[in-house]
C-alpha cells in the first residue's frame, strides 16, 4: 500500500504511513505543519482517511497539542561500544541473493509483536544486500537469530530462540569490536532494552513519541 509523504488539508500537512495496514493494521501520521491551533483537526482527518485505507490503529506524533493523547511508545535512541564475550561467539553467515528472502521473513516474523517495528518487503531486498552487514547466526547446526550492523548502527537483531539474544547481541557485535553502536527501541520493548543495559548501552535520546488515536 503506498504511503503518503505529504498528505495536506485545510488544517495542515502530515505524512501518512499506510504501508504497515496490510500486514500490522496500523496506519502512521507524522505531522509535519498545522495550522495554529488545528493540530487535533489535522490529526483527526488524517485518521478518517487512514481508517477508509483500513486501518484498525492509528498512532501519530510531531505536535505538542498531542501530547494530551494517550501514549503509544516512546522510540529511544541507545549507544554503547561493542565488546566481545568469546565464550558467547556463535557463527556468522552473511545473507546472499539466495537467502535474503528468508531471513527477511524471519525478520518480520520476529518483529511482528515489536511495537513501531516497520515489515520489510520484498523491495527492500536489494537494499539488505547492497552492503555487508545482514546476517544469520548459527550454533552447531542451529539458528540462533538473525541481525543487520550497517554504518555503525545496528538495524535489526532478533533471537530465534529464547535466551540466546545476549549470544546473538556478541556475535553481531564482533563485527565491530571497540567501535560505537547505535540502535533504536521502542520504551515497550522492555526486554529488549534491559538486554542493551546489560551489554552497556546507554539511553542518549528521544526520537520520537507516538500517541494513540
């Protein structure tokens, strides 16, 4: 479904994030100007539409008047070094033309309950393998998770099986041994946050706050 960058009305102009309905049921606006005082206009209308498009939720952010609306997630911006258990190492296979549709559904399969978490689809393919840094991780013989380190930030990581994150996090981390990571999470991702404190990450930022509509 094809989003919307610039979705104007009389109230204003947001961008609408249609693509998530088909497979999450979730529609996104992010405003981007209103009118003084006709934020909540702006927001409603873009509402109506998303739900026309069918989506079943819809969360916004970009505008202080919203702030009053029930809370969705708060999108955190995390930093810390990489460093390296060897005792936690597992195997890196990197993700090739042959693979790269399966570990793009395990990817969306793990992230399906994440909140904020965007589908990866079939055009994103390309983009997956235009640089190294996609990988599955692999102990005798098993999954253990999947992970992608681009440009020093870490995109996705996702344990396959439960308890192995913190094997999964080391390995993807190897690959950057004494560098800065960055990672984004959603503040509902609790697990996943108290993972990251664990290995050092600290919170440095807000990028986002969604509200509900």
């Amino acid at each position: 479904m094809k989003d919307f960058p610039f979705f104007a009305t009389e109230y204003g102009v947001a961008g609408l994030i249609l693509k998530e309905i088909p497979y999450r049921g979730e529609a996104y606006i992010r405003i981007r100007e209103a009118v003084p005082g006709a934020a909540e206009q702006l927001v409603e209308e873009c509402a109506a539409f998303c739900r026309l498009a069918g989506a079943e939720r819809v969360y916004t952010q970009g505008h202080p008047e919203l702030s009053e609306r029930p809370l969705h997630t708060v999108m955190l911006e995390m930093r810390g070094t990489a460093w390296v258990d060897a005792q936690k190492l597992a195997c890196l296979f990197p993700v090739t033309e042959g693979t790269v549709a399966r570990w793009r559904q395990l990817c969306n399969e793990a992230m399906r309950p994440v909140d904020n978490a965007a589908t990866l689809e079939t055009r994103d393919e390309e983009d997956i393998l235009r640089e190294p840094g996609a990988y599955f991780i692999h102990d005798n013989g098993q999954l253990l998770g999947i992970g992608w380190l681009r440009d020093g930030t870490l995109q996705t990581v996702a344990a396959m099986r439960r308890g192995a994150g913190e094997r999964v996090m080391h390995t993807m981390m190897s690959l950057a041994e004494g560098e800065p990571i960055r990672l984004e999470v959603a503040s509902t991702n609790r697990r996943a946050i108290r993972l990251y404190e664990r290995l050092g990450f600290v919170t440095v930022g807000e990028k986002s706050r969604w509200y509900c509509l």
